[in-house]
C-alpha cells in the first residue's frame, strides 16, 4: 500500500478474480501432495539510509544492533539474493534473524522489514519521509517509474495513472476473459488426456504473460494482432 504501491495493482486483482470465477464454475481444485505446504513466499520491504554512509566497511548494522548474515568482501550478500533463489533466500533470513534484518549490496547497506506492523508504519503513515525506492547507480533524469525520484517519480505517476481508471479497467477486462476462456479449455484439455494433476502454476504464468501482451502491446497468443 501507500503512495508507490503497484500502478497496476487493481489491474492485476480484476484479472485474478475474473480468471478464479470462470475456473471454478467448472473446476473443482484440490492440493496436491506434490505442493508444498506452506507456500516458500515472504514479504519483505526494504530501506536503504538516504545519505551516504562513511563507516568501516560493512559495520553499519553493526552498530545500529541489526542482525543478518555475514557480507563477503566486495559482494556483500548479493551472493545470497540472486533472482531464482531470492524469495527462499529472504524466508531463511526472517526464520533466522526475525522480521527486521541487515543485508548488504555490495557495501550498500539495506535494512530489509517483514513486520506488517512496520511496513505499515513506513509505507502509509509515514510514506512522506519514505518516498523514494533504492538508487542502485541509476540516474535519475532517464529512469522509468520504479526507480523514478521525488518530483520526476510524481510527475510520471499523476501522468498513468489514468490509464488504470474504472472505465479503462472494464475496456481491459475483455483480455482477462479472453486469457480466462484458453486457460479453462487447456485444463480440460489435459483433464481429457488422464492427467490427473496439473502444474497450475504454470499455466498461470502463461495465462499472465497473454493478458500482458494484449492489454499493452495488442498482440494475442498465437501472433495475431488486434491493432
């Protein structure tokens, strides 16, 4: 939530719930005992200090008394948080370290929080002072809206944000429908051919990317276009 929450959010929630009605009026859904239980996922938001920090390497949580891992010389944890292995990386960390931790991108320090009640606190009560996300070297004239700052991010976000009105979102609803309707035929499909369980996962993934690629770039499936 809070002022840089998703853009695309609502979007995002009408295609689930429109995709969830047109599968279960045919579709009865029961876990695996392939599927793990709980789910490997984790919320965490992170902070970085606004300012420079001119400290020993690596000693920020030190003496701030903020637990994490211990950094590798020049790559800090990065090492641990590579992209198909964050979300596990970051689970481990809250079951070891609690719901506030230190981890290090290269000598960056990033406090990383999976309290609800902080998060909270950080993204709408206090979002005024928590604005901007984390500048990695990107400059911020050229970047796109996530790593937009201060008044170029405002500017960028007043200027989409009516492409995800009411009225723009129910025009967008046909795509959800249309992806919907492929994705129930496919299950039946596969239903038909005794395949007993399906990676639903998967498919949902495929449903996802179809609906992105007609809703922005107007391009269907299967290479047929609609503008």
């Amino acid at each position: 939530e809070g002022p840089r929450k998703c853009i695309g959010k609502r979007l995002g929630m009408m295609n689930l719930k429109l995709i969830l009605v047109r599968l279960l009026q045919r579709i009865k859904f029961e876990v695996s005992d392939a599927t793990e239980i709980p789910l490997p996922t984790v919320a965490v938001f992170t902070a970085i200090p606004e300012n420079p920090v001119m400290l020993k390497p690596y000693s920020y949580f030190d003496r701030l008394n903020i637990p994490g891992p211990k950094p590798k010389f020049i790559f800090g944890n990065l090492c641990d948080t590579v992209y198909d292995r964050r979300h596990l990386c970051l689970t481990d960390h809250v079951k070891k370290y609690g719901k506030v931790f230190g981890l290090y991108y290269g000598q960056i320090p990033i406090i990383h929080v999976a309290d609800p009640d902080i998060v909270q606190e950080i993204l709408i009560k206090q979002s005024d002072n928590f604005i901007n996300r984390i500048e990695l070297g990107s400059n911020a004239k050229n970047a796109g809206l996530l790593d937009a700052r201060d008044e170029v991010w405002k500017q960028a976000r007043e200027s989409l944000t009516p492409l995800f009105s009411p009225n723009k979102l129910k025009i967008m609803s046909e795509f959800a429908n249309d992806a919907s309707s492929r994705l129930l035929d496919e299950i039946l499909q596969q239903l038909d051919h005794n395949k007993d369980i399906i990676d639903i996962k998967k498919l949902f993934y495929g449903t996802a990317m179809d609906i992105s690629l007609a809703s922005l770039f107007g391009v269907e499936p299967k290479g047929k276009k609609r503008i």
